[in-house]
C-alpha cells in the first residue's frame, strides 16, 4: 500500500542537494534555445517545473541514443555497463507509465542487462501534472496525469506544499533517510489533492479513442491507400521514433582500430527509415514509405495491447509536437475513428 507523507515546498531544495550528495541528480532544465530537457543538475534553482513534457522523453537515461556494449583488445572482451546511481526528479506521469512499460520490454523473456543495470540504479520522483499541455492525452490512457500505482515517488503541487505518495521500497526508503523533513498527512491535504486532480483532469482538451481506432484497422476497414495518404507528409526525419518515450528500436554496430581490437555499439533505429532492416544486396524491405508509417501505428495499436495488453502509447504528446508533417499519434486516429464514422 502507498505511504503518504507532506512536505513543505521550502524543503525540497534542501532535500535534493542531500540527495545529490550521494547520487547524480536529473531534472528538466530550460536549455538554450527555450526547450525543456532533462540533464544532470548543477545549479538546483534552475530546475524548471513548470513544463509539460520534456523533449526528448526520459527513455535516454535508461536507453541512450548511443551505448557503448564492449570493447576487445588482445583476446580480451570488456563488457561496459553504466552503474551511476541517479534520481531524476520532475518526470511526468505519463513517462513514468512509459518506464514501467519498458521494463516489461526489456526485462520479459530476454532480459536486456544494460538497460536493467540502468533501472535498478534509478530512482524517480515524479509530479502529477496541474496543468496539462494541449498535446496531452494520458487521460484517455489511464497513465497520467495521475497514478495510483508504479511510481518511486509522487508529489501532487497543493501550492505551498507537496502530497508526497511512496509506491515503492525504494522510494520509501528515501523518505526514511530525510524523515525531519516530512510531516503527517492531514485530511484537508488528501481534499487538496483531490481538487487539483479533478482541476487538471478537466483540463485535457483531446478526447481521442485508440481502442476504437484499433478495431477499426482490425475490422480491416483501413485501407493502404489510407497510410499512402498519410505518407504523402512524412519527412523521414524519425523525430517521432526518438522523441517516442516507447520506441525502442536499435541497430548494433562494431567498429575495429586493428584486426584484435575494437568495439561494439548500439544506437536507436527508426522503422521511419527506408534504411531500417536493409539486407545485404541492398534490398530494403521497408522500401514504401506508407508501409513504414503502418508499420509503426501497428505495432503501437495492434501488437504492443496483443503482447502487453497496454497500448505502446502514453499520450506523451511529443509526437505532436515533433512532426514537421503534422502526423501524430492523436490526430491519425482522429481519423482513423472519427473519419471512419463519417464514411459510414
Ligand atoms: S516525425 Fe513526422 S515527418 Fe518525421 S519521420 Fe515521423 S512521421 Fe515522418
Ligand atoms: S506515440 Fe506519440 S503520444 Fe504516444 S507515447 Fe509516443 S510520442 Fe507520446
């Protein structure tokens, strides 16, 4: 069961520079050019809360873009993990229902050792969001603005103070290391907290319905020439596959200084490329671009609910924000449900 705890807004810089003394601390932070990004937090009072989603999604400290996996030399392999032990304070829910997701990915049936020796050695206090960006559907997923479970730490902004809800040993025990600075949970806390999430819930703007949209294509009413259409406007950047906080697709590459030594490397792939899975010979399976762009609504739509009964989407928004071209999770299946509706 959750524990349930306040803490007072004044303590909580204090709390996380105790808390950055014994481990790398991640936060979103206002880069240059005014975007929000998550990095390693040297100064705690540029921490920015006040954000939607950060781009890019959280994925890259569990799954950089780039990892090294081993290097060789002389007959010898050296295998290199990642060990930092990090907190990364500030997520949104929806990408902490992302994380647990990806857990499933990585850890179920082939258990991938270099993202799992990433997640067991990071902690993340997430923040029920207040304010919900225009791009933001997690409400009609169930993975945010809001969670009940799957969480480190949660903290619900009540204006002076925090609802700090522990849904894990992990997290508790962080609590327990700083317990002078949390006090008992009150009832007029728990009716705060309940106020802003009907506030924020009321809040969210798209009303779309992917259970719909997935019969729809499983009724095999959504034709090819649908996702040929869609095609038209695709740039083949892959800014939706990287900025997807459920993308997992990479390559793995080997580069050699000499002929006994060298390394391996993984990088993320994008099945938006014409490049994704060519074979020797050059042919390219993915050659059609309407395909790819299937492709990729498939597997979130149809095979990510076949294998983990979730959709391979958190309502994130960041596709829709991304797309140069304007395809984005929510507005395809505004078509794909409502334009189906009209055709009827
Ligand atoms: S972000 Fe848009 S334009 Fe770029 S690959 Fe994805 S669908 Fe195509
Ligand atoms: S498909 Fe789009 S909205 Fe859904 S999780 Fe991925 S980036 Fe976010």
């Amino acid at each position: 069961m959750n524990k349930v705890f306040i803490l007072d807004k004044n303590y909580l810089s204090y709390l996380l520079r105790q808390i950055r003394k014994k481990m790398s601390l991640v936060a979103p932070l206002r880069s240059e050019n005014e975007d929000i990004v998550l990095k390693t937090v040297e100064n705690i009072h540029e921490i920015e809360l006040n954000y939607p989603a950060s781009i890019p999604s959280i994925k890259e400290f569990l799954f950089p873009q780039k990892e090294d996996m081993f290097r060789f030399s002389d007959g010898t392999v050296d295998i290199l993990k990642d060990n930092t032990k990090r907190l990364i304070f500030g997520v949104r829910s929806c990408d902490i229902s992302a994380i647990t997701l990806l857990d499933r990915f990585f850890g179920e049936n082939f258990i991938d050792d270099y993202y799992m020796s990433r997640r067991k050695n990071t902690i993340f206090i997430s923040l029920v969001c207040n304010n919900p960006d225009t791009t933001c559907f997690c409400l009609r997923l169930g993975t945010g603005p809001f969670l009940k479970s799957n969480f480190d730490i949660q903290l619900t902004d009540l204006g002076d103070r925090y609802i700090v809800e522990t849904a894990s040993e992990q997290g508790l025990n962080l609590i327990k290391d700083h317990a002078h600075l949390f006090s008992k949970v009150r009832k007029s806390d728990y009716e705060d907290q309940y106020e802003i999430i009907l506030s924020s819930r009321s809040k969210f703007e798209k009303r779309i319905n992917l259970e719909n949209a997935r019969q729809k294509i499983l009724s095999g009413r959504i034709s090819d020439r649908f996702w040929d259409w869609v095609a038209k406007r695709c740039f083949e950047c892959g800014g939706c596959v990287y900025e997807c906080p459920l993308c997992t697709c990479f390559n793995v590459l080997d580069r050699t200084e000499s002929e006994d030594k060298g390394h391996r490397f993984r990088i993320w792939d994008a099945c938006m490329f014409k490049g994704f899975t060519k074979m020797a010979g050059n042919v390219y399976p993915s050659e059609n671009k309407g395909a790819r762009i299937k492709q990729w609504y498939f597997h979130k739509l149809i095979y990510y609910p076949d294998h983990f009964g979730k959709f391979g989407c958190v309502g994130c928004g960041r596709c829709t924000i991304t797309c140069p071209g304007h395809i984005d999770m929510a507005s395809i299946v505004d078509k794909i449900d409502i334009g189906d509706r009209r055709r009827r």
